[in-house]
C-alpha cells in the first residue's frame, strides 16, 4: 500500500510535469505562424491569429495553473513548525562540496536565462520599429511594461517563495519563461507588450529569490564572494548571451527569435531542478522536517535553537522581501545610516538608469549611425565577452581586499566607461567595444556586489528593509529611463551619458565619506552599534 505522502509527492510531480508538457505544446503550436513568414523575413505583422494559436494560448495558461498546483506543498506541509527560533547554516570553517559547487553553477545557469530576458530588449526594439512602424515611443512601452512586471513580480514571486519555497518558485518562474517565448509569434506591437509584461512578472522575483537560496546553504565564510560570483556571472552572462543569440541568429531568424528562444531557455532551467534544492530552514518551518535533514545532510549544514534574545544572524536575503522592500523604513535614513544609505539609493537609481536606459538604447542608436543590427550586436557582444573575466576579479576583491572598495572600483570604472562614451560621442569614429566593456564590467560589478554588500552592512533587524530598498531603487532607475523613451524624449547617447554621469559621481564621493568596511566583520556587532562612517 502508497504511503499518503509519497502518493500526494507523486501526484504533485506528475501535475508539474504534465503542465510542463501542456505550455510546451501550447508554444509549439506558435511556431507555424512564426515559420509561415520565413520568405517575408519573418514579418507577421497585421496577420489574424489561427485557431491553433488562441488554443495554444488557453493550453498555456491551463498549463501554468497546473503545474503551479503540482508545487504546491500538500496539507501536512502547510501545518507550520517552530522553526523562527532554529538557526540553519553551514559551520564557519566548513568547506564546499561538490554540491555547493552544482548549486553555484545551477544558479548562475539560472541568472543568466533570468538576464538574458530583459537585456534582449534592446535587440527586439528595432526590429518591432521596422515591422510594426511604430515610432520609438511606442516601442519602448515593451520595455517599459516589461519593466513594471518585473516590479510586480518582484512582490509577487517574494509571497509565492514563502509559501511555494525556493526551489519551487525558480521552477514555477521558468514555466511562465517557457509560456512567454510565444512573444515571438505575436503579429501585433499590443499583443507584444501584454506578453512582455507577463515575461518581467516571471523574471522579477529570480533575483532576490536566488540570493536568499543561495545566503541559505552557503558556509557563512563563503556567503560573500559566492553572492558576487554567482550575482556578477549571471549578470555578465545574460548579456553576453543576449547580444551574442542577437548577433548570430536575428539575421536570419529576424529579431522574433530572441523571444522563441525562451521555449529552450526555459525547459533547461526545469532540467537543472535536479541540482537545486529546497531552503532547509523553509522545510523545517514548513513541518517538512525528513526533507529538511536531507538537505541538510548533502550540504553539511547544521541547525540549533536559538535563545530568547538573540537574533539569527544568518538571515540575509529574500525572507521578507516584498514586506520590507517599502520606503516606509524610515530608520534607513536616520543617524550614522543616512549617508550609506543615500549613497546605495544614488548609485542603485544610476545603475537602473545604465542598465535600463543606456544599454537598451544603444543598438537602436547603433542602427541609427548606420550599423546593421548584426554588426551592433557583435559589438556589444565582444563587449560582454571582454567583461565577463573581470567577474572573477571584482569577486576576489570583493571577498579577499575589501567590500567597500569593491564597490567604489566598480562606480569608478562605471564613471570611466560613462566619460569614454561621451568622448566617443564628441568624436565619432572611435571603436566603441572598450567603452563598452566598461560600462558593462561596471554596471554588472555595481548590480553584483550591491546587494551582498547592503545585506552585511547593516543590522541585521533592518536588514531585509535595507535590501529590499536598494533593490527597489535599481528598478526605479529603469522606470525613470523607459518612462523618457515612451514620452519621446531621449536624448542623444553621449547627452544620456553626461547626465547619468552625475548621479553616479555623487554615489561615488557619498560611498567613500560614509561606506563601511564589511569584509571580515561578525554581523552581529551591527547589533551593538551603527556602521562608523569611513575616516573615523
């Protein structure tokens, strides 16, 4: 006879896979429409969507709901367990195991198909312009919506990880990755937004839902450079991966298959679920205490009561993410934190307005010169390909120098390839690749070494809060940018350069007055005392 437990385990993994099936056969049935235009160059604009198609969509939908119900925990799980009062981490001194090494690699895996999304943005713009005659201004409420969605998702996918767990979350997102891919099949500029919208809302919450599962079963001694490394990786990767599929395939595909090729992307992130598991400390709370041990057996991780009075200092990322993500946390700008924070805030806006703005704007302004989409992304991709050592680089001063000049490195790098792109600018006919790199090699340094450094600077009981706030503030940055590219407003690249040039000089000079030094220190003296301001 079933034990009712594995009976409702197999159930449940036979509702995920099953939806799984029924998304990717949903997608499968875009794909003649898509090839149906291979002799107009894949242009399917103003064509009337066949009945496969609106199928497709209702097997999508069907599909997510699924396959979200077969991670659902079952009944048992949801009878919560004291574990507010039980600390999980790895020992000090303990060393990685080939599968903290797996793990690494999964997430970055993971990162690096959660990057590629939004920085493909910039590729699809001028082609959307082209076929749908659209002018900038409507094209860019692609990335806009796609922007807002990942805002929404960033709350949303915060509440599905508390109650879905981690790993459920991560999968459940790359199920919604595979569903959006039908983005290229859409034959309207409408359709493109509504699905690019639902896209960021898959995307929004990888991020942070991927440092608390990573800060959750890491060795406290290693947390910090593998939250750069894995962070820096992906970042770097997503672009490269972007502007290289850019460069390869939109000649011949046209820039249609950089949203098809969510269907693969996405299916391989299901495949890596093997490698990821589950947070130990959400088992424990959960009552799923047998799963919780063996996780905790396979990544040497140890858990004890913690006493009235004493906070667990390995809680770091993602707990409460959406919950204290709101700028009410007016403890953030009080006494000795003002000037750190007000320098993260800076330097969090300027990179969202980079990233956002400057490096999405770039390929159509590349088009613009007389550049051939090919070429432009083969320029960025070059780029991206020069940055992506420097990762290992900023992890090493980031865990082996010191985390506060880690970051400053970064900003002043992100300021060098900001000065360099506005010299190119005054005097054309330069090589943009090496201004390129460093503004890559620094936004991606900036994005990867923010977090870490926000979630072990400052006390641990507004820790999330502080988090949360910098990580709020990277995506009002970008907010700011597509919300000048849909009023029609941009300005020349080298213009966009000089203004994004000042936020960032004033994070820079913010940062050095009042950062702190983390590399080394117990969080728990932030307990006792503020963070000193740098000088004293």
């Amino acid at each position: 006879m079933i034990d009712a437990k594995v009976f409702q385990d197999r159930r449940g993994t036979l509702a995920f896979l099953f939806g799984c099936v029924a998304v990717t056969a949903g997608v499968l049935l875009h794909l003649p429409m898509f090839w149906m235009g291979r002799n107009m160059g894949f242009s399917l604009a103003g064509m009337a969507m066949d009945r496969g198609m609106i199928f497709g969509m209702y097997l999508i939908v069907a599909g997510v709901g699924i396959a979200a119900y077969g991670l659902l925990p079952s009944r048992a799980a949801h009878v919560a367990h004291a574990a507010s009062r039980i600390k999980v981490g790895a020992p000090e001194d303990a060393a990685l195991s080939p599968a903290h090494w797996g793990l690494m690699i999964a997430l970055v895996v993971a990162l690096v198909i959660d990057v590629m999304k939004p920085a493909s943005l910039g590729f699809v713009v001028p082609g959307m312009i082209s076929e749908y005659h659209a002018t900038r201004a409507q094209a860019s409420l692609v990335p806009f919506f796609a922007l807002v969605g990942t805002v929404t998702g960033s709350v949303l996918w915060g509440v599905l990880a508390d109650l879905y767990g981690r790993k459920a979350s991560i999968l459940l997102s790359a199920v919604v990755f595979v569903g959006t891919s039908i983005c290229g099949a859409m034959p309207s500029l409408a359709w493109n937004v509504a699905m690019c919208f639902l896209m960021g809302v898959g995307a929004g919450g990888m991020l942070p839902v991927t440092y608390a599962l990573l800060a959750e079963t890491m060795p406290s001694r290693h947390r910090g450079w593998a939250l750069v490394l894995v962070g820096g990786l992906g970042a770097v990767g997503g672009y490269f991966a972007a502007s290289g599929f850019s460069a390869l395939l939109v000649p011949i595909l046209s820039w249609r298959i950089l949203w098809l090729i969510n269907l693969p992307t996405g299916l391989i992130l299901v495949a890596l679920g093997g490698l990821i598991p589950e947070s130990p400390k959400f088992l424990l709370a959960r009552g799923r205490n047998a799963e919780a041990h063996a996780v905790m057996a396979r990544f040497g991780i140890v858990s004890r009561e913690v006493p009235e009075g004493e906070d667990d200092e390995a809680e770091v990322i993602g707990h409460n993410y959406g919950e204290l993500s709101y700028p009410s946390a007016t403890t953030l700008w009080t006494g000795r934190l003002i000037g750190k924070t007000a320098a993260l805030t800076v330097g969090a806006v300027a990179w969202g307005l980079i990233n956002f703005g400057l490096l999405l704007w770039m390929p159509n302004d590349f088009v613009a010169k007389g550049y051939s989409m090919g070429l432009a992304s083969m320029l960025l991709a070059e780029s991206a390909l020069i940055a992506f050592p420097t990762v290992f680089l900023c992890t090493f001063i980031y865990s082996r120098w010191s985390t506060k000049w880690a970051f400053t490195s970064m900003m002043a790098i992100t300021l060098l390839g900001l000065a360099w792109v506005l010299l190119l600018e005054q005097f054309p006919g330069g090589n943009p690749v090496w201004p390129i790199a460093l503004l890559i090699i620094g936004s991606n340094g900036i994005i990867a070494v923010i977090l870490p450094y926000a979630s072990e600077s400052y006390p641990i009981k507004i820790r999330g809060r502080a988090t949360g706030w910098i990580a709020a503030c990277t995506k009002a940055g970008g907010v700011i940018a597509q919300s000048l590219s849909i009023m029609a407003l941009v300005p020349p690249l080298g213009i966009a350069a000089a203004i994004v040039i000042a936020p960032v000089v004033i994070a820079l000079v913010l940062f050095v007055r009042f950062g702190n030094e983390t590399r080394g220190l117990d969080l728990r003296r932030l307990e006792r005392r503020a963070p000193v301001p740098a000088g004293r």
